[in-house]
C-alpha cells in the first residue's frame, strides 16, 4: 500500500473559475472519473467500482510535488490556469472526516518486470494505481465510494485557513495579474490570502545568475 508521502503541502492544479467557485462555496469537489483524460486511470476506477457493485466513485487528484512545469502544462495549462496550496495534514483530515472517503497516494506500476507480466493488482489497489509513465506526478487522490448514493460530484466542506498559498499561471499575462487577484480577494473572507504569480517560465533572480555567470 503506497502511504502519503511526508511534506507540509498538498497541490492542486485547476483553473480560476473552479477556484473562485471553491472559494465562494468554501468547497473541494470530487468529481466522476469518467471524463479523465487517461483512459487507463478512469478505468480502473470504473472497474473498482463495477467489482465492488458500488453506485457512486468519486475523486480528487492532488500532488505533493514542487511546483513543476509540468503539472502546470498538463493540469493548467494557459492564462487562467491556478494552483492551490493546502495545509497538508489539514486538508487529509478533513477529507478523510467525510464518510466513505479514503486519500493514499498513487502507486505506480510497470506492466511487465525483467520481461515477466506483473501480478493483477487487488480489488481496493484499483483506485490508487497508475503507470509508471505517469510517475513525475506525485500524485496523492482522494477517493469517495458509495455503495447506496448515485452521485457524480461531492462538494466537501472546506475552511480557507487550510489554504497556503494561491499561485497565478505562469502564462497569465502581467497587466492581468491585479485584476485576477481582486477577483480572489474580493470573496468574502479571501482579503488576506496569498496570491501570487508563479515565476517559473520567467524569472527575474534566475536569469541575473547568467547575467553573473563567470
């Protein structure tokens, strides 16, 4: 079982309407798996699903990785792309309060070793499992089952004190920058959080170390 890697931050990568959303209904969503973009992920949560005869499986993709270019390309890419910042501790606990929800981090498996086909995974493996190839994500997934309920989203009470930081697309243009940031800070309750605009296409500290480059 792949346990939750040790670090004070869990990411989540998104765009701005679903972050104002989250702000102003004070929320994170769990949604149906079923339109990811990796086939192979959503069906082994379907699969999951099918084999325990349950009605409703939910998830949340998070990352304990840095900040890295490529969660933004994949997961945010373009101006309105955001990242979240959690507490980490705080927001597992929370989560983890609602029933029916379990948060591991994903393991990732190659399909054969030493040219032999691995093992099949069990049952309660599925929902934490990816290919290898996706490993740089780092990712930590929060799973709702529900063997009664058809749901395809769950809305989880979430409080702003479990937000670090918020970061602005790298790709989010400079003199767009202010107006995004009043949107934030405009929610009730948002005035005093961190909102910044990520650097990593285009920092000013890295590139004077070339300029000092002996």
């Amino acid at each position: 079982m792949a346990r939750v890697r040790s670090t004070v931050t869990l990411r989540r990568y998104s765009d701005l309407p679903a972050l104002l959303h989250s702000l102003k209904h004070r929320c994170v969503t769990l949604l149906d798996p079923v339109t990811w973009d990796d086939t192979n992920d959503s069906y082994y949560l379907l699969k999951y699903k099918e084999k325990k005869k349950l009605k409703s499986v939910l998830a949340l993709c998070l990352t304990d990785a840095e900040e890295s270019y490529h969660h933004w390309r994949v997961f945010s890419h373009g101006p309105a792309g955001v990242c979240i910042d959690f507490h980490r501790a705080d927001l597992i606990s929370t989560l983890e309060q609602t029933s029916g929800v379990t948060v591991r981090a994903v393991e990732y498996r190659k399909i054969r070793v030493d040219r032999r086909q691995v093992p099949p995974p069990k049952v309660a493996e599925l929902p934490f499992l990816k290919r290898r190839g996706f490993a740089a994500e780092q990712e930590v997934r929060a799973v709702y089952e529900s063997p009664t309920q058809i749901q395809k989203f769950l809305d989880i009470r979430l409080e702003l004190s479990l937000i670090r930081r918020i970061t602005l697309s790298p790709w989010l243009n400079r003199r767009l920058k202010p107006a995004a940031m009043d949107a934030i800070r405009a929610i009730p309750g948002c005035a005093r959080l961190d909102v910044r605009r990520s650097t990593l296409v285009g920092n000013a500290e890295w590139k004077k170390l070339g300029d000092d480059a002996a």
